[in-house]
C-alpha cells in the first residue's frame, strides 16, 4: 500500500473516531426524546377514555342480557372480489325476498280468521307400502 493511500486511510479512522461519540450521544437524546413523547401521548389517551367512559353503576341489577358493545368487537371488513360481492348481494337479496313473501302469506292466512277453520287435516296411514 502507498504511503500517501495509508496516511489518508488512517486520518478517516481518527475522523470517524472523533465524530462516533457525538453521534452516538445524540441518537441517544432522540431515542430519550422519542419514548418521552410516546409516554406523554399514551398517559393522554388512557386520561382522555377515563373520562370518556360511562360510570358503570352497580345499582341495576344485572339479568344476564349483555348490552351490546361495538366498543369492544368491531366489525370485520370483509375482503371481496367484485363478483363475490355481487353474489353475496343476490343472495342476501332472495333471502330477504323470501322473507317478505313469507310475511306476506302470514299476514293473508290471519285475514282469514273470520271464515271457519276446516276440521282437522287427516293423519296419513301409519302402514306404508314400502314396508317402512
């Protein structure tokens, strides 16, 4: 190795040596800055539901119906191709179609209460042919 090469070589080591604690020390001020901040914002936040939560009152007493909370479950996004999208709206769509014509019915048989009941409908035979 060159004398010039070598004599460069070496005044980099002394100047990394030199620069290394002050930049040591002053990543630790920032590290030191950072979970300062992190402290105070997580010290606000539980502060802040303290006070944003409901009192709880223990007078009412409880029948063992939960009250629905989102607070705690939030809903799930469902991640959907378009056309699983689309298919999960047509059936949701026949379901409840469904559901209205079954309403529906239900509501045209108690219309009917004011005619007289037929008797009882006839049981079926309890001997099949199949032998069952």
């Amino acid at each position: 190795m060159k004398l010039k090469k070598l004599k460069k070589k070496i005044q980099q080591l002394e100047k990394r040596l030199r620069e290394g604690p002050q930049k040591l020390a002053k990543l630790k001020q920032k590290l030191q800055a950072a979970e300062a901040t992190k402290a105070m914002k997580a010290a606000r936040k539980s502060a802040a539901r303290a006070t944003a939560a409901p009192p709880i009152s223990k007078s009412s007493p409880s029948t063992g119906a939960k009250k629905p909370s989102s607070a705690k479950k939030a809903k799930r996004k469902l991640n959907l191709s378009p056309e699983g999208r689309a298919r999960l709206a047509a059936a949701m769509k026949a379901r409840w179609a469904a559901k209205r014509a079954a309403e529906a019915s239900a509501k045209s048989t108690s219309s009917d209460d004011q005619h007289p009941a037929p008797g009882p409908t006839p049981q079926p035979p309890e001997s099949r042919p199949d032998g069952v």
